[in-house]
C-alpha cells in the first residue's frame, strides 16, 4: 500500500489486508462468542422453545408439547392484559419523567460555575446506589406513619392522614415510578451533558445576534442539536425501563397489591417461581422479548425517517 | 455564554438559576441518599414523630445491631467475591472482543451494534428461567462463580460497546508504526493500544464492577442456599421486619452501597465519558 494512502486514510477505518487474511479478529471475538453463546443466546433459545410446553418447575423431566396452548392463554388471561396495560403506562411515565429530570439538570449543568463538579456527581449519583438499596430507603420514605414524604405532605397540609402508598394500587404504582426514575434519570443527565457540549458555540452567538431571546434559543438551536442524542437517550431509557429496572418492582411491591404494579417481565418470573409454569412464563417472556423487538424497529425506522442523517 | 447570561436578566435570573439546581439536585439526587445514612446514626427511635431531619446525638448502635443480626460479613464476602470475578472477566473478555470489533470493523462491526441493542432487550426475569435450568444441568446452581458466568455474560455486550469507544480514539498509526518495526498486531495490541486506553478500560471495569454488586434476579435465583448470599439477596429478605428494625436495615443497606459509591465517586469523570462517546460518536 503506497504511503501516501496509507497517510490519507482515517483513523479506526477498515484497511485491506496487507498478508493473508488473519485469523486474529476472530480469535479475538472467541471468549466473547463462547461465553454468550452459552450463557445468553442458548438460554434465550431454550426459554422460546420452553414457551411451547408445558412445565412445572418441580418436575422438569416431565415436559408436555402444548403447542400454541400457552400463548391462547396467554391472549385471553385478563392477567396478561393487566400487566401490558401497567408496563405500558409505567414505561411511558418512567422515560418521560426520567428524560424531563434529566434534561433539566443537564441545562442547569451544563454551563461552568464554581462547585459545578460537585453538583454534577450528586446529581449523578442515585445510578450508582444498588437498586435493593433504593428501595429500601424510598419504601422509608413513603412509609405510611413515619415516612418522611408523608410529614412533608402533611405539614403542608396536602393530606390530613399519612397516605398509605404501597397499599393502594394507583398509589403504589406511583411509587413504583418515583423510585425508578430515580434510579434511571442520571442516564439521562449523562448523554445530554455530553449532547450539549457538542453544540457549537457559534450557533448560539448567531442566534442571539439575531436577536433570540433564551426560550427561542433552546427552540431552535439546542432542541435540534440534541435530535441524535434524544434519538438513542428515548431508545435506551425506554429498554431500561422496560426489561432492566423490574428488580425495582418486584422488591417494593412484589408486583402488588393485587397486581397493580405488575409488568410483564415480572409476571414473567412469578409465573415460573411463584406460580410454577414455566413452560407458560416462557411464552410471557417471549412476548416481552417480541414487543421489545417490535417496538425498537418501529421506533428507529420511525426516527431514520425524521432524522436521516443521525444513526442509532 | 456565561458572558451573555451575565448580561441578560442580571441578578433575578441567577438567583432563579441556583434555586432551581439546589432543589434538583439536593432534593432529587442526594436527599434519599442522605435519608439512608442519617436515619441510621440518628439516636432517636425511628418511631419518633417528627422526623429529625439532623440526627443528633449521632449513634452507630443500628450498625452494631446489624451486623450482630444478619450475617452481613458473609454476605459482604459473597458480593465482593462476585463482582471482583465478573469484573475481571467481563474486562479480559471485552477488552479482546472491543479490540477486534474496533481495529477489524468490516464484518461483525456493523451488526455489533444492533446486537448489543438486542442484547439490552432481553429481559433479565426471561432469562433466568432457562437459565435455572441449564446451569441445575451443569451443576451450577448455588455456585458464586455460575453467577460470576452469568453477569458476566449480561455485561459483555455493553462492556465491549463502550471499550470499542475507546479504543476507537487511540490511533491506529501508533500500531501500525509498532508493526513496521516488526511487531506482531497482537503485540502491538499489548504494547500500544491497551496501555493507552488504560483510563477507558478502568471505567468500564468500575461499570461492570457496580453493576455485578447489585445486581438481584440472576443472584436470587441462581444461588439458593443462604451461606452463598449475596448482599442484594440478603437485604431483600428484611421484607418481613418492615415493622420494627428499620434504622438498623438502614445501616445495612448503607454499608451495602458504600463501596459503590464511593467507587462510582473516583472513577466517575471516566465513566461518563465512555458511556457518552459510544452515543455521541456513534
């Protein structure tokens, strides 16, 4: 290869070979492939192929070809239904509540200011705490009788009695909600603080040059600007609050009361160790799988359309 | 544009300015936060009402008490022992996988991206069932490094997304002189790209690092008999003592998120970075 190519191309670029082709990249993906291969993608196999049978956990040698029987059920069990209606509205509510959160401190961050470092990781932080040990502290928080959001509440004189939060269904959901955004908005905070400093500077002065006041500022240069980090950020939130926060659920509510706070990966597990058919958890998990799937496509064909030159 | 805004609104606006980020970030972020650690020094029962907003006298008798009541030690070992294996083998692993899929980009590279998205998709509580299965079959259930296998395998994907990141910004011109003079890719590798994605390499570890110790479901099911607890496991199981101990499950749920936050403190400025270049660059 002349040297004068070689200088020209761009770091991280694909160059063509210079000897025969090397084995190298593929022994260096092995470990990698072996492990997922065994842990990840024969597991997720096994668990589809289960969602034709039917089996109790207590007996797993006695496995019985259903067919479609476990998804028929499936779609006629006001249970599952139940559980879409709750996944969808907590999704929904979580990714927004946790995109808003994070949009404004990103704002409030975004620009220099003594102690900006300090303010930063605090509002960083609650990502880090394990997600067992959030719980545990909001479930104190919104205790019934010494909780600290119910003194607050009634100090102010929003309720008279202590609101008994996770005995109630719409309440305990709320709950449900708070502690997850919680958890997840420093996501947020973290893509669009970098988002914003890739905004260029000149687009700013050139907007107020033009006499733009702060509003018009955010409206047309910030919002655009931050279009492909939003693109991934509602993506990405929207997969994490639907697969990867139910450890959240299931320890402060157990999906209850009454099924009131029970998504659908939860009803997946609960089905196979609470109620022991795992053949029927099986299909539910599935489906979650499939909607993920689905709505993932749907959503970045949607989001190529609007914004084609910005890529997932 | 701190100029401009200096100029702009004057001193209303940045009053609003600090207000508005001491009430989000105080309350919002850190208050829970601080809940935890002051309910659990606070001397004064925690059936007192009010709640005391500044514990005073301070007093650890709750982390006496705790760790005279549960085997926290046991479950502390449990958790370290996890989370220092899956870190160490997501990082061999990734480092490996990240280092093919940033420097051979051609074939796998461009699906690598939608896998690891598909990857993400999975839902945790799906998984774990065949998973119950598979590793019963094997013998390793109840085993702390089947568990250490399966958060490893949980982290990989995410791990090598963001390694590729970082391995994406050392250039390749360094290796390529490295091999004019004789050296081996691999070696070149070893000699030249790892040790300059060192600070990416330690964030990502931190990441895996912090998602292995808390991590519950994989750990909840995998792992049945009390001795092999980890922490997360462990502290769930105060559900039935909701009614009396709570200061002392505070105490306990303190010292379970110590380690994390106080690694996510160092190392933070590095793992912010990561998680954003794989987004921002693409």
């Amino acid at each position: 290869m002349a040297p004068a190519a070689r200088a020209a191309a761009p770091r991280g670029a694909p160059r063509p070979p210079r000897r025969r082709r090397s084995a190298l990249p593929v022994l260096l993906l092995l470990p990698a492939s072996t492990l997922l291969l065994a842990v990840l993608v024969i597991p997720i196999s096994v668990a589809i192929y289960s969602s034709f049978f039917d089996i109790n956990i207590l007996n797993l040698a006695q496995q019985t070809f259903v067919g479609l029987d476990n998804y028929r059920r499936m779609a006629t069990s006001a249970d599952f239904w139940s559980a879409l209606r709750v996944t969808a509205i907590y999704t929904a509510v979580v990714v927004a509540g946790g995109y808003l959160l994070g949009l404004v401190t990103a704002l409030l961050l975004h620009r220099p200011f003594r102690g900006r470092g300090v303010a930063r990781t605090l509002a960083i932080m609650p990502w880090a705490v394990p997600s067992v040990v959030a719980v545990l502290v909001w479930t104190w928080i919104f205790d019934t009788n010494y909780g600290v959001l119910n003194y607050v509440l009634r100090s102010v004189g929003a309720v008279s009695k202590g609101v008994p939060w996770l005995e109630h269904g719409g309440s305990a959901l709320v709950a449900v909600i708070v502690v997850s955004v919680w958890s997840l908005y420093p996501v947020a905070v973290t893509m669009l603080l970098a988002g914003l400093q890739a905004i260029s500077e000149d687009l700013y002065e050139a907007a107020a040059v033009d006499g733009a006041g702060r509003w018009q500022r955010f409206r047309y240069v910030t919002w655009p600007g931050l279009a492909p980090v939003n693109l991934v950020l509602f993506l990405l939130l929207g997969l994490l609050a639907f697969t990867r926060v139910v450890t959240i659920i299931y320890v402060m509510t157990g999906g209850g009361p009454g099924r009131a706070t029970e998504t659908l990966p939860l009803q997946t597990y609960l089905e196979a160790f609470k109620y022991r058919e795992l053949g029927y958890a099986s299909a539910v998990g599935t489906s979650v799988l499939v909607l993920a799937l689905l709505f993932s496509g749907l959503y970045l064909r949607l989001a190529r359309r609007i914004l084609p030159e910005a890529r997932a | 544009m701190s100029a401009r805004s200096r100029r702009e609104g004057g001193v209303a606006s940045r009053i609003l300015f600090w207000v508005a980020l001491v009430l989000v970030l105080a309350i919002v972020a850190a208050f829970p936060v601080y809940w935890m650690v002051a309910s659990s020094v606070s001397s004064a029962s925690q059936f007192t009402y009010p709640p005391q907003f500044f514990p005073h006298p301070l007093d650890l008798d709750s982390y006496r008490d705790a760790l005279t009541r549960w085997p926290i030690g046991r479950w502390f070992g449990n958790t370290l022992v996890v989370s220092v294996g899956t870190t160490l083998l997501s990082l061999v692993v990734s480092v490996l996988a990240g280092l093919s899929v940033s420097r051979f980009p051609s074939r796998i590279g461009r699906g690598f991206s939608a896998f690891v998205l598909i990857t993400q998709m999975i839902p945790a509580t799906l998984l774990v069932v065949p998973m119950y299965i598979v590793f019963g079959r094997l013998g390793l259930l109840d085993q702390l490094w089947g568990l250490v296998l399966a958060d490893t395998a949980f982290s990989v994907p995410l791990a090598t997304w963001m390694l590729k990141g970082f391995f994406d910004s050392v250039p390749v011109d360094l290796e390529e002189a490295a091999m004019v003079d004789g050296c081996s890719r691999m070696r070149a590798f070893a000699r030249i790209t790892v040790p300059l994605a060192t600070p990416g390499i330690a964030a990502v570890g931190v990441f895996c690092f912090l998602i292995s110790w808390g991590e519950f479901f994989f750990a909840r099911t995998l792992v049945t008999s009390d001795e092999h607890w980890v922490l997360s496991v462990g502290l769930n199981s105060f559900q039935g003592e909701y009614v009396t101990q709570w200061s002392s499950m505070l105490a306990a749920a303190t010292m379970f998120a110590l380690p994390p936050l106080l690694l996510f403190l160092f190392a933070q400025r590095q793992m912010t970075s990561g998680l954003t270049s794989g987004a921002v660059k693409g």
